[in-house]
C-alpha cells in the first residue's frame, strides 16, 4: 500500500516536521486572507466592480493550480525540504511586494506570482506528515497541522483590526514577509524525509526508476480514477470554500453593515469554529475512516451556508460564524486520505496536484459569484456556495469506491484493529 503503517522517523524528527509545517500552513492561510481582509479598502480606493475584484482572487487562485504541478514534481523528484522552503520564499517577498502595487494589474500579477508559492505548501507539507508520523495517528498529525489554516486567518483578521483602520491595506500585505520564519525554521531544523530518501535510492538502482517522476504517472490505468475523482471532489469543495471565504468580509460590511474593525472580528469567530473542526474531524477520519468524515463535513457546510449567507441579524451571524466554519475542515482529511492514495515516488505531486489543481479549478468562483452579488446581494453569492459542497460529497463517494481508495481503507481499518489488540494487551 501507499502509505507506510510504521513510521521510521526519530521522535524528535517527526515533530520538527509537524511544527515547520504547521507555520508554513499557517502562514499560508494568512497569505490568503490578506486580500479577502483587504478587499473591501481595495475596492473603495480603486473603485473596483465585485467583478473585477474577484479577479485579484481568481489570480491568487490560478497561480496556486500550476504551482500544485510544478512544486508537486520538484518536491518528489529533488527532496520534500527544499521544495517546502523555495515555496515560502516564493510567496512570502511577492505579498509583501503588494505594498508597492500601483494600481489593480500590479495586484493581480503579485497575486498570480504569490499563488506560484501558496500552492506548493499543502501537498509538500501533507506529504512530509504522512512519511513521517505512524498510520494510527496519521489523520490527527495531518488535522492539526492543515488546522494551523484558520490560526493563520484568525491572526490576519487580528492584525487587520489593529492596521487598517491606523495604516490602511498595503501595509496590511507586508506581514506576508512572515512566511520567511517559517522557511529558517525547516532551513535549520527540519531534515529531508527519509522515506523520500530510501525511495530515491531505489529508483537509482533501478533501470525504470531512474526516470524523473512526471505529471503523466498519476494518469497511468492504476491511479486515473483516483486523481480524476480526487481533483474533482477537491475543485468542488473549494469551489464552495473560495466563494464563501473571498466575499464573507465584503460581505459583513456591505450587505450587514459592519466597519472594518467589526468584520475582523466576527472572521476570527469564523476561524475558532474552523480550528475546532479540523481537530474534531482529524480525530473522527482515524476513527469512521476519511471518506465518511469528509461527508460528514460536507453536510454541514451544505445545510449551513444558505442559513448564515440570508441572515440578516447581526448578533445571529456572529454566533453563527463558528457553527458554519466547523465544517470547513475537508483539507485536513484530504491531507491524509490523499497522501495515502499514492506511493512515495509520486505522494507529493500526486495529493498535491488533486488538491491545488482544485484550487486552480475553483479559480472562477469569486470572479462568478461577483457577479451573482452584483445582481441579487452578496449573501445570495454565501448560500450558492453550499452547491460547491453538494458536488463534494458525490465525488467523493465515487473516489471512494476506487481500486486505491478500497486498499487504503482496507489498510486503516488493519491499523485500526492492531492498535485496538495492542491497547488491550
């Protein structure tokens, strides 16, 4: 199977890995809410339409589709450590250039640049846990470290109230320097995977395996349906997440009222009930099994994005900010579910390129649901969003009734059953 039960990595190796992945991840996501938190000052300075606002998103988002397939192949051909710190360099220096943008074709051409980084970071980082943290607690590692996502947004809202109302947007954008941190750290802590290693050595001594991984292996008969349904149950889950998260602020502050130092308030609300969820479903996909907890996850999102996007009472979106993120939580289990689809030669590119090339994909939405909000409110575009979540869910029952899906199932629940003998024992 694809993904080892045992991890070989020392005790103090696995947990360098979890903590400069959690940063990176978290940095990421601050990278992300930078521009939803900025967006309505943007909008207002440039005198931007919804429309051409959404396309800074669906910049962002199109550079992170092809940077999946670029630092996806890097990551699994030269080494998990150099392509997770290239990734943070990358995106870290061209946000903190936003602060210099002249105008809207500058932001969108940083934004582009910035995504070349931003979309390195998941597949490298979920791949990095699931070669070196144990089968068992594989789900909870990868959760904990994809949870660092709305740590990173609820401490971007939290610096947004502090610097907008003082120092307006574009110094907002020089905390993306940040991500630097998180390079030194994996720079002097972190070493190379060692199951990327030993894999490497064999494709050495081996006549086939001295080839370059290449993009074209994961449309080989044996992983084609798993990557056609992974990318597709990816490209819908985001489809439903970037619209709702790309418009929320503009959201709370257009059509609720709000001013600006409110609306980062109510986001960090957003980002404790997304925090929890990670956590709450990372401990229930090692327990139900991944595709039943990314179900789970999906109904919620489904039955609560059209009650909190016609909510009209500020008081009630607040408390219901955390309730409907607790469902936003499906990258912390495509994490490991992903990861275990495919085996270390191509694990990097291969969950990266299901779940980024989904971001790519669901590039469209904020720029499509601009539209929509132009016509019929922003609130109408929030509740649209839970169609994203529908298609999901029926894209991931099809991925997991695949060949690779059934063995890595078949493999947890024996992982499953030997660490309950082991207990009892």
């Amino acid at each position: 199977m694809s993904g080892d039960n045992r991890s070989g990595a020392r005790p103090a190796v696995k947990w360098h890995v979890l903590v400069a992945c959690f940063l990176a991840y978290a940095f990421d996501a601050m990278d992300f809410m930078l521009l939803a938190l900025a967006m309505p000052a943007i909008i207002a300075e440039w005198n931007l339409s919804l429309s051409d606002a959404g396309l800074l998103g669906t910049a962002t988002l199109a550079g992170v589709g092809l940077s999946s397939v670029v630092i996806g192949w890097y990551a699994d051909n030269y080494g998990r450590r150099p392509a997770l710190i290239a990734s943070l360099v990358v995106f870290g220096v061209l946000t903190g250039a936003i602060a210099l943008a002249r105008g809207w074709t500058d932001l969108m051409v940083l934004r582009f640049l910035a995504g070349l980084g931003l979309g390195g970071v998941w597949g490298v980082a979920a791949a990095f846990i699931s070669e070196t943290w144990p089968a068992e607690q594989r789900g909870r590692a990868t959760a904990f470290v994809l949870g660092s996502w709305p740590i990173g947004f609820g401490c971007a809202a939290f610096i947004a109230s502090i610097i907008l109302p003082s120092y307006g947007w574009r110094a907002l954008f020089l905390c993306g320097l940040g991500a630097v941190v998180a390079a030194l750290y994996t720079a002097l802590f972190v070493p190379e995977s060692a199951a990327w290693a030993e894999q490497r050595e064999q494709r050495r001594h081996s006549a086939a395996g001295r080839q370059r991984v290449s993009v074209g292996e994961l449309f080989a008969p044996e992983y084609l349906r798993t990557t056609l349904f992974g990318t597709l149950a990816s490209a819908s889950a985001l489809v439903g997440y970037w619209g709702a998260n790309t418009w929320i602020p503009t959201y709370l502050v257009k059509d609720r009222g709000l001013d600006a130092a409110d609306m980062s308030w109510f986001v960090v609300m957003l980002n404790i009930g997304m925090f929890v969820g990670y956590q709450a479903f990372g401990w229930l996909a090692d327990k139900i099994g991944r595709p039943a907890a990314l179900l789970w996850s999906f109904g919620g999102a489904v039955v609560m994005l059209p009650i909190y996007g016609l909510s009209a009472n500020t008081t009630l979106l607040f408390w219901l900010g955390p309730v409907v993120a607790l469902f936003f939580c499906y990258a912390g289990i495509f994490g490991s579910y992903f990861s275990e689809l495919y085996p270390a030669r191509i694990r990097s590119l291969g969950a990266g390129f299901c779940f980024n090339v989904g971001r790519g994909i669901s590039a469209l939405a904020p720029f499509v649901l601009g539209i929509i909000a132009a016509r019929y409110g922003l609130g109408v575009s929030v509740a649209l969003c839970a169609v994203g979540f529908l298609f999901a869910a029926l894209f991931t029952v099809l991925l997991a009734r695949s060949p690779r899906a059934t063995q890595a199932g078949q493999a947890q629940r024996l992982v499953q059953q030997a660490s309950a003998a082991a207990k009892t024992t």
